[in-house]
C-alpha cells in the first residue's frame, strides 16, 4: 500500500529578506513589546506566507514601498481560500504590525494593510468550566498524591498551576513569567506583565496563596525576588507548552472535555466572577483588557446562565 503523498515543506524566506526585514521586526516583537513566542512565530509565519505568495504572483518586484490597496485585497482573497478567517485575522494583524513597524524607522512610508477589509469573524462564546468541573479539576494533583502516583513536589507544584490560573484569572506566558519577587505575599497579590507590556495587579485568591506558600516553603530550591515561582524538577522555569500539557493531563483525569485548554481557566475566572455580582469594569481590569468590548463577549455568557436560572426556577418562565 503506498503511503500519501506529504505536503511540501513551504519554501525558506531568502536570507537577505529574513536577516534585513523579518528578524528586527521579531526582535522588536519579543524584546521590546515583550509579545509571547507563540504570538510571535505567528507573526513570522504570516510574513513568510505574504512573501511567498509576493514572489509566484510577482507583486512587490519594487520593493514592500510600492504595494498598492488592489494587491492587498487580491492576497486576502486567495488566502480566504487557504484559511479559516480568524487565522486571516491574525495574519493580516501581523502584517499590519510590520509595516507600522517599519515605517516608525523610516524604511516604509505607508501601510497597505491599513483598513483592509476582512471578512466578519463568527461571535462564538467562550468557553468555560462550571464551578463544580473547576473544583474536580483542581483536586487532581492531591487525588494522584493520594494514589501515590506522583510525588508531594510535583502534587503541590501541579496544584499551584491551576489555582494560579484560576485564582488569578492568568494567561499562561504571564504565569510562567512569574517570579516571587512579583508576588506581594501580605495582600495576597502579584503583578503581572500582559499584553503590551502593561502592568497589572491580580489579586490570587486566599487558596492560591495558601498552595504558593506551601510550594515555597516545602519544595522550593530558591525563592528570591527573580526566582521563578514555576519550575521544573531540575529548576528550570516551567514552559508555556509544559503547562498546557499539565492540565490536559488533569482534564483526563476529571474526565473534562480535552479541547479545554488553560485559557479555559482564565475564561471560567471571568464568568464566574460576573455570575456572583462583578461588575464588568472590575473584570476588564483583573484580566488586563485594554478595550471593554473584549470583556464584554462573558456577559452573554452570564446573561444564558441567568436566564437558565430563570426558566427553572420562575413559575411564568
């Protein structure tokens, strides 16, 4: 039986190209913007696909200067055909972000991708885990102590993770960058670098802070103000892809849906913080949004569980 036929690995940017336009830009991304690696290779990889679609269509021979509005519009076309559109949406972010990047130095003078039109993204809810799913979840790491299964470090720092993540409403490269000295072990608190490098303070949540203490004081090799608080057996700051793979073991584990992911977490913060009364302005700032209308896609969330609520339990319903 023969085997089917691999996709081609896409052709490597020129190195001319990579070395002169794409790598500032990522530098730029990473050290200065503090952008997470995965937000970043994305960014990367949109470059790339734009370049290679630039060269076979032979567009842009004159340089990125002289792309008009139509080339845009035919790139987003056919790659409408190649993606599904929230990729699109990333993608053209991307590369709205290089050009804006490179005109603030003066290489670019305009943005083509500036007000491109974009096919209109599907509003779906969030999803999230109900308060009972959270507290199986979070049991986890003590039932496999219990079973003997793993050992009492990796039982408290496993536990640590997921009140964390909860407890803190935490995106995941934020709490892999936490370090003890960001955490304000009087008031309960830690601040956090988010997005664009803004800072913000999150308040952890009474459970949380009892596991971190427990954590540092039992387990913990160092715990100085640049320590990482999230480390591996052998000390190694734990990695945005070691955490995913960690709740998706405890996912298993609560028998849970295994599409969750650990920004799961964060969106059951969210709802369960707006279902017990949070008014939304506080849970734009505990989740670090810069516009309200990104909190705001929860409070349909919380409206369908008041009104399940309510059919149940209103004898007009």
């Amino acid at each position: 039986m023969s085997k089917p036929a691999t996709k081609p690995a896409p052709e490597p940017l020129p190195a001319d190209i990579a070395g002169a336009w794409l790598q500032p830009f990522l530098d730029h991304l990473r050290k200065e913007r503090r952008y997470s690696a995965y937000t970043a290779r994305n960014y990367g990889q949109a470059f790339a696909d734009f370049f290679r679609w630039l060269r076979h269509n032979g567009r842009g021979e004159g340089g990125f200067d002289v792309l008009t509005a139509r080339d845009v519009r035919d790139f987003v076309i056919e790659a409408q055909r190649r993606f599904d559109r929230r990729t699109l949406h990333n993608h053209v972010s991307g590369l709205r972000a290089f050009y804006r990047y490179w005109m603030q130095r003066g290489r670019l003078e305009r943005n083509p991708f500036a007000g491109v039109p974009l096919p209109k993204l599907q509003k779906s809810l969030p999803k999230f885990l109900t308060e009972a799913q959270v507290t199986v979840l979070l049991d986890g790491p003590m039932k496999l102590l219990g079973n003997q299964a793993i050992t009492a470090r990796d039982a408290w720092r496993d536990r640590l993770v997921l009140e964390l993540l909860y407890g803190g409403g935490l995106r995941v490269s934020e709490l892999v960058a936490l370090n003890y000295g960001a955490v304000d072990f009087g008031d309960g608190s830690a601040r956090v670098l988010g997005k664009g490098r803004k800072e913000r303070v999150c308040p952890l949540g009474t459970t949380a802070m009892k596991v971190l203490r427990k954590f540092r004081d039992d387990f913990a090799r160092e715990s100085g103000p640049g320590d990482p608080v999230l480390v591996t057996t052998s000390g190694q700051r734990l990695t945005v892809r070691a955490v995913q793979l960690l709740v998706k073991k405890y996912l298993a584990l609560a028998d849970l849906p295994m599409d969750l992911t650990p920004h799961k977490l964060r969106h059951s913060f969210a709802t369960h913080l707006l279902n017990s009364g949070a008014d939304l302005r506080t849970v734009q700032e505990l989740l670090g949004h810069a516009n309200l209308t990104t909190t705001q896609i929860y409070t349909h969330t919380s409206v369908a569980r008041l009104k399940e609520i309510h059919a149940k339990a209103h004898p007009r319903a």
